[in-house]
C-alpha cells in the first residue's frame, strides 16, 4: 500500500547503473542554470520600487542610476565568473573555490552562506512568483501561503523523481518567459518613441520620508538580489557539452547580457513611464499592463513570471543536495545526506530544504518583501569568498598574464564586499542580522559534526593494539518472565541451546506472587532456576537492573549476562497500546545505561508473533 | 536530572505496604464526595438562566418553577441512590449495578457514559470557576482558556502524588463556599422582608424570541445538570468509617438538603429581585452582588465559587482513574490503566483524564455553556440504568418490602429516563449527538479490547498441545557488516561463542566495494565466510532480509538464522542524528517481518558505546 503510493509519485526504484553522464548543449544549459538569475529582476524591481516611493517622485527618480550601478556591478561579477569556469572546470562552486585557497574555515563560511541562499531562493522566488500571479488574479493574494507550498511540493516531488525527467521541461518557462519579456520590453521601447515620458510627479503618492543617502543604499542593497544566481554555471561546467569551458563562458556571457536587458530595460522604461503600482500589485505587473494593457499579452507575461520563478526555485533543489552532499562525504554534514536514494538522487538533502523553505515561507506569511533583508547577505558573502580565493588562486599558480586575472578577481571581490557590507548595514535590523547570526552557527556545528566523526572513526579503527580475536566464554543467559506462556518456553529453548548457564527471573509487584510463580515454575523446570526479585516500588526495570548488576558482581567471570527478551507483536499496530512494552523498555533502558567496563551485554530478541 | 524533576513534582515512589485503607468520618466524607454535586448549581443556575433570557421577562419567570421541578426531581433521586447504597455496600457506581443486574452490554454502556461524564465534569468545572471569578475580575475573561489549563495541571499534579496528601486542603473550599453561599442566601432572605420584590419586566433585556414549550423543557434540560455528582457517594460507601451504610446514608441526605436549599435558594432569590446578569457576568455572580454590595463579602463567595468547582474537577481525578482500572481488570481497557503508579495511585487514568479534558477546554474555548449540551446525557444515562439496575436487583433479591424498593427505584429510572429523553432531544443539536455517537463507539472499542486479550490469552496459554521443552538446536548466525571496525569484531567474538556456524553478510552498494572487502575479511577471519551481495537500489535492508530467506531455505534445518546486530550507542542524543540507524531499521524490519512458520527468528543486540 505504502509502496504503491510512493511509486506512484516518485516512481520506482532506479538501478545504480542508470547513473549516467547526460551533457547538456548550450540552449538545455541556458535553460538549466539561468532561471534563477533572469528571474531575480521580479523581486530585485519590486524592492528598489518598494524602498524608493515612501519618497515620492523625489525617490523614485533613483531608481534610474540604481539600476545602472547594478548592471555595472554584475558585469563585475559576470567577468569574474567567467574566470572561475577557466581556473576551475570541474566545477568551482564558493565552497570548493573558498576551502582550496583560503582554508577550511572560509570553506565552512561560503558552505553556510551558500545552504542559506539556496533555501532563500527557494523560498522567495515562490513567493514572488506567488506575487506576480496574484497581480494578475487578486483573488489568490489571500491563498499565497498555500500556493507558495503547493508550488514547493509540486518541484520536491518533481526533484525525488530524478531531475533529469524535468530537465526539458523546464525550457519552455525559461523560453517563454525571455520571449514574452523581451517582446514586452521591445514593444515598450518603440511605444515610448510615439508618446511622450510620464512624470512620477504625476503619479508617485505623496512623499512620506525625505530622500537620504540611507534610502538610496537601501533600496540598491534591495536590489541587488538581482544578482542572485549568477554563479549557477560556474558551479555546473562538468554537466557541459565538450569543450565544457568554452561553452560554459559563452552561455555565462549570453545569460549576463540577457539579465542586463532585462534589467535595466524594465527599470529605464517604469521610470520613463512613470510607472507606480497600487500596494496589492508587483511594479512588473504594473509595467506589463502599462505597455501591453489588460489583454491577453499581458497576462501570458504575468503566467511566465511565475513559471520561471518556479523553475528558479528548482534550482535549489539541484544545487543544495549537491552541496550537502560534498559536505558530508566531506564529514561536515550528517552522512544521511550524501546517499543516493532510490531514484538516483539526494533525496535526503531534497527533503531537508524542501521543510526549509516551506517554515521560511510560513513563517514570513508567504511575504517576498520580508524574507528579501535575509536573502543577499549569504549571496554576496559567497561571491566575495569565492572572488578573494580566486586572487589567491591565480597569484599561487602563476600563469602567464596572473596579474591581470588577480586584478579583475580582486576588482570583484572588492566590489562584492562593498555591497555585502551595504546590504548588511542597511538591511541588518530588518532581517540580516538573523543570517549574520546564523553563518557562525553553521559553521560550529559542522565543525562540532566533522570531530564527532573523526572520533567514532578512531574509536572503531582496528590500529592500534589488536582487539582479541578469541570467541567470547560461553553467555550466561538471564531470563526476565512475567509468568509461563509459550512465549517464555519458546525463549528458553533458545536460552539452553546457545549456553548452559540460564537463570530465569520474576519480578514480583504484589507480595504472594513470587511464590506462586515459584512453584510453577518449578514444576515445568526444575533445572533452570528461577529467581524472584521483590519490587516494593511496582517498577519492572529498576529491579532487573539491579539483579543483572549483582549476577555480575557474584559471578566475576569477565562478562556480562545476556538478556533474553521474549517479545510480544501484535497482529495490529493499535494493539500495541493494550500491551504493557516493558520488553521494549528494558531494552532501551540496557541499550542507554553505559557502561564504563568495555565489557558488552548482548540483548537477545525473541520476538512471537500474535495472530489477531 | 529527570528523576529529580518529578521527584519535586510528584514526590518520591512509595513502598506498595504504604497502600493503607483510611476511612473518612462524615464531615470529611462530605468535603470529599460532595464538591462536584454542590457546585453544580454554579453552571446549572447559568444555563437556565440563557435559556431562559431570550424570552425577556416573560422567560424568566419561569425560572422558579423549572428550579422547583429540579428538586423535586433530586428528591427522587437522591432517595433512589439510598437504597443503592444499602444494597451495594461495597460501592456500587453505575457500571457495578447494571453489569451485575442487566448484563455486560449495559454494563458497558454505564461505564461508557460515567467515563465521557468524568471528563466533562473536571472541564466544566474549571472553565465554570474560571467564568465565576472573572466575574469579580473581568480583565481575567480573555485569559480564559490558560486559566483553565493551569487549574487542570494544577490538580493533575496534585492527585499524581497521591489523594492522600489533598484530602484535608478539599475541606477548606467545601465548607468555605457553604459557608459564605448560606450566610449570602440568609442575608438575602432577610433582606427580602425589609425590601419589595423586584420584577423582571423591568431588569429583563427585550424579548427576542416567544416563550415556547421547547424552550422551557430546554432550560430545565440544561438546569439538570444541578444534579451531576449525586452519585458520588455510593460509589464510595467502603471509604466510610464504620457503620458504612448509615454514614454514607447521612452523608447523602445531608449532602441532598445541602443542594436543595442552594439551588432552590438562589433560583428564588434570582427571581424575587428578578436579577438578570450582563453578558460577561454569571448570574450567581449578579446575584450575589445584588444581595451583598460589590464588597469584600462579594469577592469571597466568588472566589470560593472558584475553589469548590476546581474541587469538583478533582472528584473526576478519584473516579475516572478508579473506574478505568476496574474497566481494566476485567479486560475491557488498556491493562496500563490497571497499574498502581510509584505513588500508589493509578497515573495513567489521571493523565488520560487530564489531556482528554484539557482538548475539550481548548477545542470549546474554554466556555462552559458550549459543553453543557454534552454534558447531561451521559449523567441521565448513567443515572436510568443504574436505578434499572437496582429495580432488577430488588425483583432478584425478594427481600421484605422489595416491592417498596423496587418501585421507588422505579420512580428513579422513569424520572431519570424522561429527563434523559429531555434532554438529549432538546439538546441533540447542540452538542448532546456528539455523546449519542461516542458512547456505541466505546462500548465497541471496549468489546475489542476484552476480544484481544481473550486471544493472546489463548495464543499464550500452555494448555492443549504441551509446546516441546527440549533447546532448540545451535542456532545459525547471520552477521551484516558494514565494514571492518571493533563493532563488528566484538560481535564475532560474540556470535562464536554462541554458534559454531557464523556467515557474515555485507551489502555492496558502490560496484567493487565487495572485492575490496572480502580481501580485507579474509586478511582478518580467514575461517568465517563472507557473503557479498549486490544492491542494485541501493538498499540495504532489503538485500539483507532477501539473504536470510535464501540461506534458510538452503539449509532447511527447521530454525531461522539469529541475526546479530552490532549497534553503536553515541555518548549524545544528537549524535544518533549523524549514523543511520541501519540496525535500528534492520531490528524494525525483522520483529515486524511476519512470519507464518511459527519458527522463531533471534536478534542479538552488541551495544558498542561511543565514549565522546
């Protein structure tokens, strides 16, 4: 039943060699890696609106220059990527990049950063994309909690199938998404040649702050969430078409450019529009339907925009597992998360940001504009580990021409400090400081992971003096009984064919009982002794703790009795709760009270199955 | 830590030879059998008072006659618990009379209806106490539900650490609340010569709805419950001091005069200053501040009103539990509700009692007046079968006057049953359904349980085929290794000293992981074969389970191979987080494996503990 209903949704088991090399060419790759970085100009416009109009037209007049400071900065970055894809073709995610040239704990920072940002991503491209359907239909706004886990269960389920089943499906958002948007924006532009400009003068509601350099800092650190996965193919070359490095740099460069124009074009024409949108509408709707009107065009754009943030969204799920998965192999993340499950992917990891994301989303009420204070920190903390470990990396190999490599890494990673630093102070109290707590955080429990690891291996390693090889003396066998049943009998012909030494014993609650159980005991055997422990507490576990201990104790042989537990299962899982599961209990109580000895009591099951 | 914890909560364990038999003289007998019967005018004024606002004034006047059809209807009652009391000296409570007399089914649904009324006396009670003192303290109204909650703990706790201990402090409420409420009710008949009578037509807000006969039988349904509790004391004859019967008698007729003159008093009283109480106010509260000023006097007859009703919601925490473990003995209930816990009283029904009344606050909003409805059904069907029982038992017996006997019964179980019909029409919408449907559903559920211990009894018994007693034979052992650590060497060393016929078993995930330990093994244990068997999945306890069923089937000697696990145990809860629990799962999915051969298959436990 269970199976059927996962096959159904996950479909069934994969053999291991199905694992196979599947290269993509650069119009699948474009596809692949670039949703989250085309799609990051919904929430990146929406927050230089948002942090601009509290000032009126005077602030909106901004957001001209800010959108071309950031253009500027993601040219920055886009050529230090493309000399990432050079220096490491294998695939030279933050981390790797980090812990190779500045060490392991600048490693175990850019892994944080970057496990923050993939759940972010998650979580607010959904919400934006949530945002930008609900623009279109005002009506859901009031479900957007609800949606945004929808959509994020619908990708969970689509990634534990194995991506490579949704790999081509998810062209066509990317595509349709870059078609309708550049028509828009092509349309929007020859358009704006026959009418004239508006003035936010017109259209900006009143001022209700003064204009300070506070605000415009702001409102650029908002936006540069627009950068946000730039990086994705940097970390992806291997999954390239050969010449991996060559047709990585040429997607990277398309991918850069087409995010410039979008960019830049929708935040030229709402400024050249006088574009404002009321407080239940995104600014992109509002430009869309101020370019297009509320006809069809429009609300294709408004359905892609939330396609391609779906598919961003997905992203994650191919870049967090991953990344777990090096952590653990690595030992600094639970071994759990580099399994591959039964369809050949990190499920474990997939789950784990799946639950992420969707408390992100529950907790900040499915509000992009809430979860966005959170969201650059951990990118731009990344990208300047990742830009300074590059100038490191260039000024240790030495290569012809290493200079001018270390200086545009080092023009990016001073650029992307900047920014971290603005993003960080001027978004600190709004939600930063959560991530600025939160990355030492991680790294000390993967650190606190990999000791605990290193230990239990030095614990179990065979080095060192030998362990004896010799079998064990034969076990003394102690018998907990609750009265004779079959159960016992069956646990007693075990007990006599694996030692010569078994004791059975009673625990008796109410006094009286021990002799009873005595006598019938003594007349079905008469050679194995029974005990009987008194128990002036009614406690069944304290008792046979305390018999074990001093069995030991009197016999001094060098071991530990093992217990014999005769277990009760139930046709039912309901009837469980009418039995008492003091085998249970006893067995957890052995199993937990440590010894210091080195010395091991074995715990013997006999499980007896109950037919109804 | 834990165990110091409860220590302070509940006390330490106590020796069974503890478990001593006091008795009570009748003044502390009617501080402990009485608070829920006394208190019950609290709700019960309240109700027929709602019931009756609607109408306005010309509702309200019907408030006396409904308060003098109460009584009477006491009277009956109260004379027919008499006799139970002379004829089941032992305690006769509901489920005792009509097992006995009318068989196990109705017996059932006694126990059935007494359980459901338990819990909803302890939540009535308290969110009743709650609604009298924020009456006093109205800040105290939007806290409602906490409030009810903290008093629920706070008497859970004190009955987990014995009944003893609040005997005394039960006094103190008791004859508190009649001591104030008498003298309340003196000064207000006092009062009432020197002053007119009020009238309704001037105090009662405007009629919304016509005085209907359904409304005048629907405030008489909901004033019933002034007589939930009457029971209490022949349930409890053995707790008497000697002469028990004519003690528990005077207990009874005292306890009934006692509620007569409380309920009748302040109904009548209520009507002759034609009292009416606002919205967020009781009206015993109204009442009281009419005849006493919002004075010191005032606050003390509130809050007494508290004490008694958190009292009464005690009385649940002596019956349920004590009916539960009765239940139990006889096989109809969970046999855990039958253990005396380490302070000699039974935790488990106590703790069931308190999260079942807890939900019902919570899921009701802590308001009294929406549990009402479910509240009379389950007491007026206790209540008839009881009596029914009794008219049974007096045909049975032929005693001289049996047939006085049995007719005052009868009145007992007519009256009792009419009001029965009463109230779960007038009140099936409302919420009585709700108790209509549970009580079929646990007297199903009771029927199950008794079914499923007559079967294991069955299964276990020794009786019929005498089962062999001879060992079985050297079990086969079966070890799954995952690697070559001290855990698996310390296993071996155990499995040989148990068996001459040890396999080892691992699992290949990765292709080649099998070669490389199968020589690692054989360097090691040259004599001990190694099976290596793929896992295409990637599974591992499937492969291991499919390897069990192979090799018995080859050996075909009767047994199952014994399983040994080598299981570490971390030094930290969390550190389980980072292993696999492989052996966990593996135990799981071997106990709970069935197995139709009737053939028994061992688990041998090796603990390796974790030092760090």
């Amino acid at each position: 039943m269970n199976h059927h209903i996962r096959d159904w949704l996950i479909g069934p088991p994969l053999p291991t060699t199905q694992l196979a090399d599947e290269r993509l060419n650069k119009v699948r790759a474009l596809a692949a890696f670039s949703p989250d970085a085309l799609s990051s100009i919904a929430y990146a416009n929406q927050e230089i609106f948002l942090g601009l109009v509290v000032a009126g037209a005077a602030g909106l007049a901004y957001s001209w220059k800010i959108g071309v400071a950031i253009g500027l900065l993601l040219a920055v970055v886009a050529v230090s990527y493309a000399q990432t894809i050079k220096a490491y073709p294998s695939g030279g995610g933050s981390y790797v990049v980090a812990r190779e040239n500045l060490g392991k704990w600048f490693g175990l920072i850019a892994a944080s950063a970057l496990l923050i940002d993939y759940v972010l991503t998650a979580a607010v491209s959904l919400t934006a994309g949530v945002a930008a359907i609900s623009s279109a239909f005002p009506d859901l706004w009031s479900y957007r909690v609800v949606l945004s886990l929808f959509f994020l269960v619908l990708i969970t389920v689509a990634n534990l199938r194995g991506l490579r089943e949704s790999g081509t499906l998810m062209a066509i958002p990317v595509y349709g998404f870059l078609v309708f948007y550049l028509f828009m924006l092509a349309y929007g532009v020859i358009k704006a040649l026959f009418t004239g400009s508006g003035s936010f003068a017109d259209t900006a509601p009143l001022a209700t702050e003064e204009v300070t350099r506070f605000m415009v800092l702001h409102a650029f650190a908002a936006g540069c969430t627009a950068l946000t996965g730039v990086e994705a193919i940097s970390n992806g070359v291997p999954a390239f078409k050969s010449p991996e490095t060559r047709n990585a740099n040429r997607t990277l460069l398309v991918m850069a450019i087409l995010m410039g124009i979008l960019f830049v074009g929708s935040i030229s024409l709402t400024q050249y529009y006088a574009v404002v949108a009321p407080g239940d509408e995104t600014i992109l709707s509002a430009l869309a339907r101020r370019i297009l009107g509320k006809g069809i065009p429009y609300y294709a754009v408004q359905t892609f925009t939330l396609l391609i943030l779906v598919v961003a969204a997905n992203t994650s799920f191919a870049g967090f597992p991953r990344l777990a998965s090096i952590l653990a192999k690595d030992g600094y993340a639970p071994r759990q998360l580099s399994f591959l499950g039964d369809r050949l992917v990190f499920a474990n990891g997939m789950i784990l940001l799946a639950g992420l994301s969707g408390v992100l989303i529950v907790l900040f009420n499915g509000d992009t504009h809430a979860l966005i204070p959170l969201f650059a920190v951990g990118v731009f903390l990344a990208f300047t580990l990742s830009q300074s470990g590059m100038v490191i990396h260039w000024m240790r190999e030495r290569q012809a021409g290493w200079q001018i490599k270390s200086l545009v890494n080092g023009i990016g990673a001073v650029a992307t400090l900047v920014t971290l630093l603005v993003v960080g102070i001027s978004k600190f109290a709004e939600g930063a400081w959560i991530v600025v707590l939160l990355i030492p955080l991680l790294v000390a429990m993967f650190h606190t992971i990999k000791r605990h690891y290193t230990q239990v291996s030095k614990q179990l390693s065979l080095r060192g003096l030998p362990p004896s090889l010799r079998p064990l003396p034969p076990p003394r066998v102690v018998l907990p009984v609750s009265g004779l049943h079959r159960g016992i009998i069956e646990a007693l012909r075990y007990a006599q064919a694996i030692s010569d030494h078994v004791t059975a014993v009673y625990v008796e609650i109410s006094p009286g009982d021990g002799d009873r159980m005595q006598n019938e005991w003594q007349r079905w055997y008469p050679d194995v002794p029974l005990v009987v422990v008194p128990s002036p507490y009614r406690s069944i576990i304290g008792p046979i703790l305390d018999f074990l201990d001093e069995t030991d104790r009197e016999h001094n042989d060098g071991q530990l009795a093992s217990v014999l537990l005769p277990e009760f299962v139930p046709a039912h899982w309901w009837q469980n709760l009418l039995h008492n599961q003091t085998a249970w209990m006893l067995k957890l109580a052995l199993i937990y009270r440590r010894r210091r000895t080195g010395r091991v009591r074995a715990i013997i099951d006999i499980p007896m199955y109950l037919e109804k």
